[in-house]
C-alpha cells in the first residue's frame, strides 16, 4: 500500500523566487522517475512474495537514491536561492528555513 504524504505548505510560507533551469528540472524529474520505478519494483517483489533480503535490498537502493536526490536539492538551494538572496536578511530567512528542514531530514 502506498500512502500519499500530508502537505507540508507551513514551510513555504514565504514567496519563493528561485525557479530551476530546464535542465536542472528535467534532470530532477528524471531522479525522481527512476525512484519512482525502484518504488514499483519493490511492491511487485512483495506482490510476488520475494525473499525479505531482496526486497530489503531494493530498498536500500531506493534510500540512497532519494538521499542522492536530496543532496541535490540542498546543493542547488544553498548556492542558488541562499546565496543568490536579493538582500542579507532574506539570505539569512532562507538559511533558518534549510537548517529547520535539515534538523528534521537527519532525525
């Protein structure tokens, strides 16, 4: 069973301004298809009743690959929308807003 997320808008409560390139979006999409592939291929395993190491393998693949996501996105956050900030404040805005999500990202 997959369940879906609850929305986390409480942590866009600011305007965001930074947009990705096209080819900065594609190449996350693409992550996220390929993850989203591995997520599938775990549940056909359980489907099929595969051995509980497969399946657990395939779901350390899939953590790494979200974790590699993840860097990304953080990568692309600090140099862009944090020290591409129009005014020191909102830099400083943003980087709270990172190290509160990263506080929660490492639990």
């Amino acid at each position: 069973m997959v369940r879906r997320m609850a929305s986390h808008s409480h942590l866009h409560s600011h305007s965001h301004t930074h947009t990705h390139s096209p080819e900065e979006k594609k190449a996350l999409q693409l992550r996220l298809r390929k993850i989203g592939g591995q997520v599938a291929a775990i549940e056909k395993m359980v489907d099929q009743d595969c051995d509980c190491p497969d399946v657990l393998m395939q779901v350390v693949s899939v953590r790494k690959a979200l974790k590699s996501f993840a860097q990304v996105v953080i990568h692309q956050h600090a140099h862009q929308c944090i020290e591409g900030a129009a005014e020191p404040k909102e830099a400083q805005r943003k980087l709270r807003e990172l190290l509160t999500v990263l506080e929660r990202y490492v639990e």
